[in-house]
C-alpha cells in the first residue's frame, strides 16, 4: 500500500495556476503567471529533500505533463535527474504517445487507475501542479497528503485547488516551514472524517432563537 501526495504552490487567496511563469497556463485570460517566482529563496530550496523523498513515481495531468516534459530532460538543474528517472503515470484524453522516458498513460478510469495503484507495493506517488486532475483527485478521496507552499500574495481569479467538489475530510498539520520571503510550508496527512463542534450555549437565548428562526431554510 502507498501513499498519493500533492505538491501545491498557493496563493493565499487558494489559487495555484500558473505559479513559475505567464507561459505555463494563461487559461481563460490569467494574468499573474510566475506569481512564485519573486518569493524563491534558500531556505525553499533545502526544502526539495522534504518534498521528495528518496523514491517516488509521479502522477500529472495533461498540461503539467507536458511543462514538465519540455522542460526537464533538456536541463541537469537540482533534481532534474530523479524527475527524469521516475515512473510517470499522465491523465489524458487527447494524448496518445508519451515522449519522456518512464511515462504511461492512465486510461479513461483515472480514479480507478489510482487506486489500483495505492494497492500496490512501491514508492509513494507524488502529485505536482495539474489543477484539474487534482480536482477528480480530491471529489473521491484519494488524497492520503497535501503538501501546501502558500505564498504571500493574491491574485483574485484563477484555478483554485479546491474547486468546490472536494470530498470532506480532516487533515493533520505533521510539518511546517516559513521561508525568508514568507512562504509557508504546511504538510497535511488525512487524519479521518470531518467532526465539528458548536460553541453556542446549550440553552439558547430568546434573542438567538429568533436569529435561527429567520435564517431561510433552517
């Protein structure tokens, strides 16, 4: 059994499209590609090691795929050599061939094809960027980590990492890191269902009871 990990850069508005460049993902007219960028220190690159572990298989969508693909192979920066090395598993309608070495394609089941893969032995399969296949990722449940860079910056409208569909659950914070720009690294395990809790008095005020009353639909 392994575990499916993401690796997100947000913004503290939740938007994490298009972080390392205006290239990457200018979808439906965004214009703050490369919001990342100006925040990158030190401290953020020692924390590669955390991130990545010694072994790990990757899962992309499409679009990150192909960033990555164009990218990675051609370069010997930190880390290119793991990235190139690892088993890739790519969501995709549209493509047909996978170019990079160690890449498979999914298939149409993709929320089946990753749980097929969790059940297997090997190393943890890590999630990086890819928006959209996050979004499946998250409506089923699949998510056993979330590793969140949050950046000191808004950006308004863009892709958010939880679009709305994710399945409810709590997360436990086993990890944190603040760079020298400000940049928090938080490192969340799923620790079970969503359990609440009411701090209101166990016997309502006159007052209180007639708020409830007109809230619409209560």
């Amino acid at each position: 059994m392994r575990r499916l990990i993401s690796t997100t850069f947000l913004t503290l508005d939740g938007v994490m499209q298009a972080p390392g460049g205006p290239e990457e993902d200018p979808t439906d007219g965004f214009e703050y590609g490369g919001w990342s960028v100006p925040y990158w220190d030190e401290d953020m690159v020692s924390w590669a090691p955390i991130v990545f572990g010694d072994s790990f298989e990757l899962v992309l969508g499409r679009k990150t795929y192909e960033i990555f693909a164009a990218h990675w192979p051609h370069t010997d920066e930190p880390g290119a050599e793991g990235l190139n090395r690892a088993r890739k598993h790519v969501a995709s309608r549209t493509l047909e061939t996978l170019e990079w070495e160690n890449s498979v394609l999914l298939g149409d089941d993709v929320p089946g094809a990753l749980e097929r893969l969790k059940a297997e032995d090997g190393p943890e399969l890590q999630v990086h960027g890819s928006a959209d296949l996050l979004q499946t990722l998250l409506a089923h449940g699949l998510m056993d980590e979330l590793r969140i860079w949050t950046f000191p910056v808004v950006v308004g409208d863009g892709k958010h990492l939880f679009g709305g569909g994710a399945a409810p659950g709590a997360f436990e914070l086993v990890d944190s890191r603040t760079s020298s720009t400000g940049v928090v690294l938080g490192i969340y395990r799923a620790a079970g269902p969503v359990t609440t809790g009411t701090f209101a008095l166990e016997e309502p005020t006159e007052a209180e009871r007639e708020r409830r009353a007109a809230i619409p639909d209560a």
